[in-house]
C-alpha cells in the first residue's frame, strides 16, 4: 500500500513537472505573450469602436457581453492549435522524444503534462478575454451588471476550451508532422464541422453531436432580447435554425473532452519513435 | 341679407352634422380603448427554466354600460405575436381570465397582451411584463469543469494502479 502511495505520489510530482517544463517552452516561444495580447485587443476593440464612430453600446451588460464575446470561439481555437498542435508530434518530427521519453517516468506522465499545460494556458487566455470583458462592463454598466450569466458563459468557454484542446490533442498524437497536426485541428473546428451543420441545419437536421454547434450555448446563456413593437417582425425571428439545448450542449463538449484525451493519451502512449 | 342669413345657417348646420358625424365615428374605438383594457399579467414559475411550460394569464374587463362581442386578445414575446384568444365576449361591468401555455427561452422576454377588435389593434390596452428565463444552471458547469480536472490529473495514476492490482512492482522509471 506505501509502495502504490509513493508511485502514485511520484507520478503526481512528474505531472506537475511536465506542466511546468511545458508551460515554460510555451512561454519561451512567446505564444502565450501572443495570444493574450489577442485576448486584450479583441474585447478592447468592441469597447473603443462604437464611441469612436458615434454608436452606442447594447442597452443591457449582457447584450454588451453577447457581441463581445463573438471572437471566443476563434480565440480558443487559436490556442488550442498553438498550445496543443504539436504537443505531441513535435516530440517525433523534431526528435526530441528519444531524450524525453528515455527520462526516468512514465509517458502518460509526460503526455499528460502536455495536454494539461495546453488546456492551463489556453484557461489562462480564455480567463484574460472574459476579465477584460468584465472591466469593460464594469465601467459601462457598473459591478452591479455583471450578472450569473455572464460567470455561467465563462464556465461554458473553459468547458468547451477543453473539448478544443483535446481534439488538438488527439490530431497531434496520429499526425507525423506539427503543422499537420495543427491545420487540421484548426480547420476541421473553424470550416469542417461549421460547415457540416450548416448542411445538416439546412436539412432540418440538428448536429447536437457536433462540439461547435454546442459552443454557441457559450451566448445563447446570455440571452438577450430587443426591440419593440413596430422595430421588429416574425421575419426576424423566423429561420434562426436550431439552437443547442444546455445540458445537451455540456453533454457534448464534456463527451469529446474526456474520450478525445484519452483516446489520444493512449495513442501517444503507444507512439514509437522512428 | 336674407341670402347671407341663409348661408350662415347652411354653413352652421354643417359643422353641427359635420361635429355629430365625427362624434359619432370617434366614438367607438375611443369607447373600445377607454372601456376595455387588460390588467394584472401574471406566470405560472417565478424563475423558469429554459424549455419550461409555463402559463401566461391576464385580466380582460369591460367597464362600459353595454355588452362587447368579438374581441381578439393577443400575446406577444419580444414584440412578436405568438397566439392568440378569439371571440372573447363581455357583459357590461364584467372581466374575464384568458390565459396561454408558452415554451420558454433563455434570456429576458418582454411579454405583452393586446386587445383587438374587428382586426384593428388598441394600442391603450397593451399591457405588458418583463421575465427572466435562465439557461441551465452552474451546478451543472462547476460539476463538469471538476469533472475535466479530475480526469487530467487521475489519468497518470491509473498505471500505478494497475500495476499494483496486478501485482507487478517494477516501475520501467526505477
């Protein structure tokens, strides 16, 4: 039983020393410094604009926080591609796996420590975006505006960055080369599955199984209402397609999140260097 | 003389019919907005859900001395009609509780009730109210963030475990 207790305490002390020793090469390689500058200049652009060109803000701190949070999505996808593309299949392109993996621990250990300084850092970004957004709020609309909502939608980005991360992940892990591995993560999260439920939408089909339409409860939790009567008609509201239900939503980022990183620890587990 | 006297007469008679006839017109929908109205708005659940059924129920009346027939009450969700009552009746002095089932959507709604008679909208009865349906819960989110977390973090215990179900103590590490 002491034995198992030190394994599992020497595991756990290896974790942490991946996270550090990646968290610390991302830092190196300025991607954080890069993609927090984004996580700043985004919100900041939707607060300095409409005075600028003589516009108003939304009326309600929610409505403000819906149209900021528009580039969430393209945000966390950006860096998950950035901390996790080539997490793995850097190790094998560039072959810095024969010195790695030769250490003295386990390489779940190490591949763990990978994913959970990519899903740490791209958390960090996502924070950095949504406490802009909140300051912003702040002096808007006061500390009084910033409603449950608004934490929910939070909770909602770090769930669906997970999901993000681990799809990353799993193409960083079966993929040979780091730009590979990257494109495809990005493009099949920002065009492919956009695209196929748009189609699918379009055939009265809701892709409730598809990670980026549940992303859209990240606002649809915000939920804002406008108008009045004679400002808007049944036309507006007609065609909006379908919309991700919540615990389904969750259900689904939760799914991919969890079976993606284990299956892709598994596979990098299994990976031989060639 | 006698023709200027004429004319102002015509010219008087003609104003009385002219004020008669715009008194008369006048009469009805001002009567319609001043006698029929719509009061106390209210829902079934405090703090719906998304997706839950909730009843939206409101008050018609008719304070005027005579009957009215036919009246058309309609709801609307942010300004948008979603249903409506047809051929509402009510006696003089009398009220009359109508009310509707709607599936709710997360955010804030504005729900109003309107009267209508013959198609034509009363814009004076309009009444309306604000409710706040939530989308799901943070309970929910706080569960599956830990969820996640715990996960990560057991995931490079599980070799361990297993070695040491199977018996074996060798660690490829030692």
């Amino acid at each position: 039983m002491t034995s198992l207790k030190n394994d599992m305490r020497t595991d756990i002390s290896h974790l942490f020393l991946n996270i550090r020793f990646e968290l610390k090469k991302h830092l190196n390689r300025k991607r954080i410094v890069l993609v927090v500058a984004l996580a700043i200049a985004l919100p900041i652009l939707f607060y300095a604009i409409p005075p600028l060109l003589g516009g108003d803000y939304a009326d309600t701190a929610n409505a403000f926080a819906s149209t900021n949070l528009g580039f969430i999505t393209l945000l966390i996808v950006i860096s998950g591609a950035l901390f996790a593309g080539d997490a793995v299949s850097g190790e094998f392109e560039k072959k810095t796996g024969l010195t790695l993996f030769s250490t003295p621990q386990r390489r779940t250990s190490i591949n763990v420590g990978k994913f959970a300084a990519a899903l740490l850092a791209t958390w960090f970004v996502i924070s950095v975006y949504y406490l802009v957004t909140m300051l912003e709020i702040a002096q808007i609309f006061g500390f009084g505006a910033i409603s449950v909502e608004f934490g929910m939608s939070f909770m909602l980005a770090l769930i669906y960055a997970a999901s993000v991360v681990a799809v990353i992940f799993f193409f960083s892990t079966i993929m040979k080369g780091t730009i590979t591995s990257t494109l495809i993560g990005f493009f099949l999260l920002m065009l492919i599955l956009p695209i196929i439920a748009g189609v699918l939408q379009f055939a009265d089909v809701e892709p409730w199984f598809l990670v980026t339409y549940s992303s859209d409860v990240m606002t649809n939790v915000l939920g804002t209402s406008t108008g009045g009567f004679g400002s808007s008609g049944p036309a507006q509201r007609i065609g909006g397609g379908f919309s991700p239900d919540f615990y389904v939503g969750v259900g689904v980022m939760l799914a991919y999140a969890i079976s993606l990183f284990l299956i892709g620890i598994g596979l990098a587990n299994r990976r031989k260097m060639e | 003389m006698m023709k200027t006297r004429y004319v102002n007469t015509t010219f008087a008679a003609a104003i009385a019919v002219g004020l008669v006839l715009f008194a008369i017109l006048g009469m009805v929908p001002n009567a319609s907005a001043q006698n029929v109205g719509i009061s106390g708005m209210t829902f079934s659940g405090a703090n719906p859900s998304d997706g839950d059924v909730i009843t939206i129920s409101v008050t018609v009346h008719n304070n005027a001395t005579f009957a009215i027939s036919n009246v058309t009450l309609a709801f609307y969700v942010d300004y948008v009609e979603i249903e409506n009552i047809t051929g509402i009746n009510l006696e003089a002095n009398s009220s009359s509780n109508q009310e509707i089932d709607w599936t709710t959507e997360s955010g804030t709604h504005t729900i109003s009730a309107m009267l209508r008679v013959n198609d034509m909208p009363l814009p004076d009865t309009e009444i309306s109210s604000e409710i706040e349906v939530t989308l799901g819960d943070p309970g929910t989110l706080i569960g599956a963030l830990i969820l996640i977390v715990a996960v990560v973090f057991i995931t490079p215990l599980v070799p361990s475990i297993f070695e040491k179900l199977k018996g074996q103590n060798s660690r490829r590490r030692e």
